[in-house]
C-alpha cells in the first residue's frame, strides 16, 4: 500500500496523449518510412493445440466435399442477419450459418419471448436441410453475440462486462460464467457465440473498451482459454457436449490499438502485434476455439479482413487454427476493391464465412459463385474454407443435433436467469467491484442507519447492465425487461432489511429527515461500438448533475458513498473529492445483489464480504491520459493497474487536482455523427412519422424517417440547453447534411431552426432527385439567422417537417464549412 499511496500523491503532470503510448507505436516505422503490414510467420509461436486433427472427421468431410456442387460450397461461405432472409430463402440457397444481428430478432421484436427464438430457428433449420437432389445436406447454425450472458433474450443472466470480469482474476470463475452462458444460449437452440472478445485494449477512448478484460496481455491471456472451455466444454473433457455452444474468439487481430477509434488503424510493430495483441489468441487457441472473428479494424493501414500474411500465414499456417474465420459486420466491403456484395479478396486472404446483413446477400452469393467457377477464387482456396466450415460442424455436432427444439438443452427456459447462475453472476459482481476510496470508513454500510440511495443509475437495471443488454446499444430498455434482474438500489434495500434497517430511494436525493450516509449511483449511460467512442476521458463534460449531487450531501454534511458505473476508467477528480467513499463498479450485469453484499454489512455490522477487484486498467490522474498502460514510458497514473482497496487496507485519498488541461472535451460542431445524437439533446418525433435506424458505413450509424403524410409531422434536434451558434452564423459555416431518400416526397419539406423565433427553409427541391444515392445538402446559418433565428439561444437546430409522404435517411448532421461551389437558402 505504501506505493499505491504514494502514487496518489505524485505530482499531477501526466503524459500528454501523443507520447503516452510511446511503446506502443515505437518502432512502428523509421522516419519517413512506410511501417509493414505484411507478417512474417516465422516470428509467431507454434501453438501447443489441444484439439488435434481426427482422421476419421477428415474422411467424412471429404465424403461430402467430394459429393457438393460449386453451388453447394459458396453457399456455406455466407452468414446472413434474420432481418434479410427468410426461412424460405433457404429451401433454395443453402447458406452455412444465420445470425441476429445486435437489434435482430423474430418478427423484429428485441423483446420477443425465448420461445420464439426457438421456434423461428426451428423454420430456419427445416429450410435448410429440406434438399431432394441427392447432395449433402448440411444443417445451417445460428451465431448470436452473447458477450456478457445470452444478452439479447430477456430473461437471461447478464454477468459483468468484461472489464469488470478482468477486476476479479479469478480465472476459474471465468470458466464457469462461460458455461453458464453457454447452457442458457442453448436453451433457445442457438449453437454459436460470438464471444469472448480478446481484445488488449490501450486507448480508453475507444468505445468496445468495457469488452476488453484488461490492458494487460497476461489477465487477457489468462482469461481467453477458460471464457472458451466454459462456452465450449474442454477438450478430451465436455467438449461439444449438450449445453456447450461453439465460441468465437474476436477481433483478429489489434484491434484495442486503435487510438480510441472503431474500426481505426492499428499502428504498431509486429513485436507489438504479436506480444500485446495476440495474447487472448495464445490460449484461447490452445483450448480448442472452433472460430475466429478477423477485425473491422487494420494494422498499419492495410484491413485486416483483406490480410492474407495474418490470416492465412499466422493464423492458419504458424498458429495451426483449424476452425474457421467469421467476417465481422459486412467488414468484407472495407477491403480495397471490394463491396458489401462482391469481396473474393477478402476470401482469397483467408477469410472463410462472410457475415452479411442487407438487402444484397444474394448478389453476394452470385458473384461469390461466378469467382469460383472463373477460377478468381481458386478451387482449393473454395475447397479449404468449405472443408474448415465443416469440420467445425463436425466437431460440433451440428449434423447429429437434429431440429433445434429436439436438442438435449432446447426449450429448457428455466435456465434463464436460473439460481444457479444468478448466484455465478452475484459472485462475479462481488468479485469485480474495486475499491478507489473510503476516508473515514465510512464504508462497509451498516444496515441500522437512515440510509438514503439516490442517483439515476440507482434503479436502472439497464444503465448498470450497459450496452449489448437485450439491445444492441443497451437503450431503450426498462426494468421490465429483466425479469430476472435486479436493480442496485434493489439490492441495498433488500440488504438494509435484512440487516434490520430500511432504506429508501430518492433518485434526485431530496429527503424529509436528513440521512446518516447516502450512497450514490452514476455514471455512463449505455452504448456499444461506434456510438461510445470519446474524445477524452473526462465523465460527463455537459452534464454536471451527478456532480451537484454529490455535492449537496457534502454541503449538508452528509457521508457520501460514490458507485460509479462506467465502461471504462475515466477521469472523475471532482466526483472523487465529492465523495468519502467510491467504488469503480464498471457495468455489473442483472445482479445488483452483487454490490449490496459488499457495501451493507451484516446484522452484527461486520462486513459480509470484503471487496477483492482490483484494476485491470489504469486510472486517469487527467482527462488526457486516454492511453495510460503500464508499459508505457513515463506511466503516471492516478491509480494504477492492480491498485484496490480493501476493508482489511484501508489507505487515506488525498484531494486531488481537478485541473482541466485545454482539449475539446466533444465535437462542438456535430449534432449527429456516428449514429448518435450530440450529449445534451434529444431527438423529437412528432406526428404521423416513423424513425428506425439503418447502416451507412457501420452498423446502424443512421436514422431513417418514414413521413406517413396525411397531417404536419417534424423530426428535430432539441437542445437540453440552449446554444450559441453566433459565430458560425459569422462565419458563413452551413449546415450539413448527409442523406439518402427513400421515397420521393409528395407535398413541401422544409428544414428549420428554433432559437426565440422559429425560420423555415424549402428543401423540397433538393430531396426530390434520385432515390437510394447519398447526397449531402448545405444550408447556410445564415438563412435561419435571417428568418429571424436568435443564433446566441438556439434550442432546436435541426428540424425536418412536411405533410407529405417522405421517406429520407440522415447520417450525419454537422455544422461546418460548406464544399466548393454556390449554396443557396434552400430550393423549393
């Protein structure tokens, strides 16, 4: 403790973001030289594999190779979302695999009971092994993304994000989580997790960070294996056997360098490559994982979907997988040359099954076929991708298991957040949370005291749960929509009462009778991928409600209990000086019992159980120190990896400096990027319009609008608190738009802006050329100042309204400098 206590005492410089992750890119590349993308596999481990090659599986795959058609074997190259194909599609196009997409579901309804799931993968699995030609027949199988529990079917057990999991270094535990999992994905006949993520993470900024159980190559590496054997079973042991699903290890290969960008570019050695990044691969390999996800991402700018040197040479070659590669989310169409529905490219470097949601697929399926038979994929690279395709059915029992719903663990829904694996996730939850202070020990709760739980993620299951929970993003969720879930605040009150005390809950904290300590729940709200990349590590830099929370029980002399939710460590100084205690609870799943157990002590008032996380990132001294890995030279963190207390060492905090150093904390000039609305507004709806999300560059990074027609009905941007757009409008900047229309309009569209006065502008001529092409329109501020506009107290600047039918995709919504030629104030 004693230097843990006196890193919190260092002096608060830090290193500036360029050089904190020297090592990390040092030697990436000579001065002026190019860096290499091409691996060399010599410089790769042999790995010590435990599934060997089976001769008997060999001669069966080759019996049915040597009986399928061309037609036959590009069509286990292709998975397709559930959202663009039917059952019927595959009576006659037999694909190798379906999956649910994050926001897939049966009948388009997240919400749909997991009978349903069985029941549409039962439609989908007679489809495909309905054939009377006399070929093989080859059951399709069903990848779903079950990162932190079987996430996407209500009910289930949402165990800690990964970043909590890598707190606890229980290995052991990880095994048993996995196969938890595992038994409860089965229960709805879905055979395949894309899962887990190894990703070695070393920008915090990046928005998958909480899927990353560390920074730390050796946590990731101790890990990997047993999240396999879990899903898997063991091999020699378990393996396949009822209950188990087939597992995914992902995002081959870097992708947590990125610099905090989805999809960005790895820029770093191949020593790098292999010693930081490839950790999860050593022994998630070596326990028998069947596939491998290639990343969206690249490495020192080439895609690595498009890498042969790594598929092919590392992966396959030097490493020895044997199983198969998975695109990621039609990632395919990024390699150069190559779009959504044509990529022999990516299939030639190694890539074995192309991951495909759209309206194209079978596009993809026909040119897939013509490069076969044209020999621009060559027959034995056909050959091997559809051999490794089956024998991972092979090996998985796919062409024994028989229908989905006759399968040993299929409809078994008891499963579904069962005791069992409640109390796993309880476990996991007690075990991750880290203690960052306790001045005072005002901690561990005692049950006796007025005990007053505020904060908005203090009954919110789904903020704790975070993103990947029943939606891919994690949003528009409530309560009900765990049924097995419990909330934190749940979770104290039941521990009070048992105790013999009572608590209460008041989410904004105003009370009657003034508490003896209050325990406050925040933090982020919930996002996954593309939508929670940041600019900087500093907590909520718009919205400084949890901060005046915390300070109004310190003011009224109030101990204050921080619980702080979050994706990641960020850069919370003036919420760790407003609080006497703060526990890093990271997104702890359905089992707010979890932190209850630790933080409420027993009727005796001794601790139930004392806290044992320990970071598994390192904690921000300033909201810039968004690479900060202990690796890297200059490491001056606030706490560092491994850092946690406990009630048995306790250590005092000392205020700390909550100095902002000058860097834009957020885009000032975007109002929708990246598939989200800017922090600090919401989008309005209004009148007979329907808004879904659809995919531009990512997975559903854009809004779609369906104006009805028949009566006036608006879209808009409405700010939380006014903005002044001044001196844009000074600036002769524009509004821009980048959008798609769907369906040509039939009365006037107008574009508007409210700030004081309401301006609207005709656009109908501009959304009246042609239909599916991406356009972007410019509109001057200067229009909207014009009508009248008070650009300094602008509180909706961005309105679309008409009384027509329209159908228009945005994705995206920017303030900034027109392009090169004449704007006008809008076109009628």
């Amino acid at each position: 403790m004693a230097l843990l206590h006196r890193l919190m005492l260092l002096a608060t410089a830090s290193l500036l973001a360029g050089g904190a992750g020297a090592q990390e890119t040092a030697g990436a590349a000579a001065a002026g030289a190019t860096p290499s993308a091409v691996a060399h596999p010599e410089k790769w481990p042999k790995l010590p594999l435990k599934l060997r090659r089976d001769s008997r599986v060999e001669a069966r795959i080759d019996a049915m190779l040597s009986r399928m058609s061309v037609e036959d074997k590009v069509g286990q190259l292709l998975q397709v979302d559930i959202a663009s194909i039917t059952p019927a599609d595959l009576e006659t196009y037999k694909l190798g695999s379906i999956l649910n997409g994050g926001n897939s579901a049966p009948n388009n309804d997240e919400f749909a009971p997991p009978s349903q799931w069985l029941k549409l993968f039962d439609a989908y699995w007679d489809a495909s092994v309905k054939r009377s030609d006399g070929r093989p027949v080859v059951p399709l199988i069903w990848g779903t993304d079950a990162v932190h529990g079987a996430n996407n079917i209500v009910g289930a057990t949402l165990f800690p994000h990964n970043i909590g999991l890598g707190a606890m270094r229980d290995p052991d535990l990880i095994q048993r989580i996995g196969a938890a999992t595992a038994a409860e994905t089965a229960a709805t006949g879905i055979d395949w997790s894309f899962a887990p993520t190894v990703a070695v993470v070393q920008d915090d900024r990046w928005g998958r960070t909480y899927e990353s159980y560390s920074e730390d190559p050796a946590i990731v590496e101790s890990y990997a294996g047993k999240m396999v054997e879990g899903i898997q079973g063991t091999v020699g042991g378990d393996f396949m056997k009822p209950g188990h699903v087939i597992s995914s290890i992902k995002h081959f290969l870097g992708d947590g360098g990125t610099g905090g960008r989805d999809q960005g570019d790895t820029r770093v050695t191949e020593d790098v490559l292999r010693d930081v990044h490839a950790a999860g691969y050593r022994s998630g390999l070596v326990a028998g994982a069947l596939t491998v996800m290639p990343s969206f991402s690249s490495w020192n700018g080439t895609k690595m979907t498009g890498n042969k040197s790594l598929l092919t040479g590392v992966l396959k070659e030097r490493l020895g997988f044997e199983g198969f590669t998975i695109g990621d989310w039609n990632a395919h169409g990024q390699v150069p040359g190559c779009t959504n529905e044509d990529c022999a490219a990516a299939i030639n470097a190694g890539l074995d099954m192309f991951m495909y949601s759209g309206p194209g697929w079978k596009q993809l399926y026909a040119n897939t076929l013509r490069e076969a038979k044209d020999g621009t994929i060559p027959a034995a690279r056909l050959d091997d991708a559809v051999r490794r395709i089956l024998r991972v059915k092979v090996l998985a029992g796919t062409f024994e298991a028989g229908r989905p719903s006759t399968r040993p663990f299929s409809g078994r829904f008891a499963l579904l957040g069962s005791p069992e694996h409640r109390a796993i996730a309880r476990q996991a939850v007690r075990q991750s949370l880290v203690l960052l202070k306790n001045n005072g020990g005002v901690l561990p709760l005692k049950p006796g005291a007025n005990i007053l739980v505020a904060g908005r993620g203090a009954d919110d299951i789904g903020q704790q749960a975070g993103g990947w929970s029943i939606t891919w993003q994690g949003t528009g969720v409530t309560n009900a929509s765990f049924p097995n879930g419990q909330s934190i605040w749940s979770g104290i009150d039941e521990a009070v009462r048992a105790g013999g005390g009572k608590a209460t809950l008041a989410i904004d904290g105003r009370y009657a009778a003034k508490p003896d300590v209050a325990v406050v729940v925040f933090g982020e709200t919930p996002y996954a991928e593309f939508t929670g990349d940041r600019p900087t590590l500093e907590y909520s830099p718009d919205d400084k409600s949890d901060l005046a929370l915390l300070k109004r029980f310190k003011a009224a002399g109030v101990p204050v209990v921080a619980v702080f939710l979050s994706g990641r460590p960020m850069w919370v100084n003036p919420e760790l000086n407003a609080a006497d205690a703060f526990v890093a609870a990271f997104l702890p799943g359905t089992e707010g019992g979890g932190v209850a157990d630790v933080l409420v002590a027993g009727a005796d008032g001794r601790a139930r159980h004392d806290f044992r996380g320990r970071l598994s990132f390192s904690w921000p001294r300033r909201l810039d120190q968004f690479v900060l890995n202990r690796r890297d030279a200059g490491y001056d963190p606030l706490f560092p990896i491994g850092y946690g207390l406990t009630y048995a060492r306790a250590a005092t905090v000392p205020p700390l400096s909550e100095a902002r150093p000058a860097v834009s904390a957020s885009d000032q000039n975007a109002l929708f990027v990246r598939g989200r609305i800017v922090a600090g507004a919401r989008l309005d709806v209004a009148g007979p319009v329907q808004q879904t999300r659809v995919d531009r560059a990512a997975q559903e990074d854009s809004l779609r609008f369906a104006f009805a027609g028949g009566g006036a009905a608006s879209a808009a941007i409405e700010q939380a608190r006014a903005i002044d757009l001044t001196r844009e409008a000074n600036g002769q900047l524009s509004l821009l738009i980048d959008y798609r229309v769907t369906a040509a309009p039939t009365g006037a569209v107008m574009l508007g802006m409210e700030g004081g006065k309401r301006a609207d502008v005709p656009i109908t001529g501009l959304v009246k050329g042609p239909i599916g092409a991406w356009r972007q329109l410019a509109l001057p501020l200067r229009c909207f100042a014009d009508g009248g506009v008070a650009m300094d107290k602008v509180t909706k600047p961005w309105i679309l309204a008409t009384e027509g039918r329209l159908g228009l995709d945005i994705s995206s919504i920017r303030i900034a400098s027109a392009p090169p030629g004449p704007v006008s104030c809008g076109m009628r």
